[in-house]
C-alpha cells in the first residue's frame, strides 16, 4: 500500500488538498485586503502614530504635573486669591478653624489642606 505525502499546516496537522486550496486563497484575499503600506502610505503612518505618541506624553506629562501639585493651567494662582480673598473676609475668617503657632505664641485661622 502506498503512502500519500499530506499537507502540513502550521499547526502541523494534516491538510487536505481542498484544504490546501482554500488556505491559498485565503492569503491571496488577506494580501489584498491588508496590503503593507509602503511610500507615501507608510508615512503617512509614520507621522499620525508620531502625533499620536506626542499627544499621549503631552498628556501625561499634564498628569504627573497635577499628580505633583504643579499646575499647567494657573488653576494654582486662582486658588490662592481665593483663598487670600476669604481669610480677609471677616464671615469667612470666623468660620476658620483656629489654629495655634507655637512658634509665635500667636493664633492663626486658615484653611486646612
């Protein structure tokens, strides 16, 4: 009896000649379906992955700015008046907690953060 030679697969299971041409048309159609950009394709690509990429470490970096109490977008400052505003206002400064410094035996009313 003789022994036939199958297909292999990737896999290495055994193929069947339908099954070898069914897979041949398969990667024709995938090839024209993905084609591998190349020219001006690829850079334009090239230059919205770069974009892509910028804006993601401008975003993090705006992150790790608010995450470190620095401020990108002067929201600081505008506290800060706010803050100043209210403790030069008599009803709010009552409205303070009190504390005391001991390093000028004086006391202080602020806000605590």
């Amino acid at each position: 009896m003789a022994k036939g030679k199958a297909a292999k697969s990737e896999s290495g299971a055994s193929m069947s000649q339908y099954d070898v041409e069914v897979e041949a048309r398969l990667q024709a159609l995938e090839k024209q379906a993905h084609p591998t950009p190349t020219g001006a394709t690829q850079k334009k690509v090239d230059d919205r992955l770069a974009a892509l990429e910028k804006a993601v470490a401008d975003i993090a970096a705006k992150c790790d700015a608010r995450a470190t109490g620095g401020s990108t977008s002067g929201g600081g400052e505008r506290v800060d008046k706010l803050i100043d505003w209210m403790t030069s206002v008599p009803a709010f400064q009552n409205a303070m907690p009190n504390h005391y410094n001991e390093e000028t035996g004086e006391d202080d009313r602020h806000l605590d953060f």
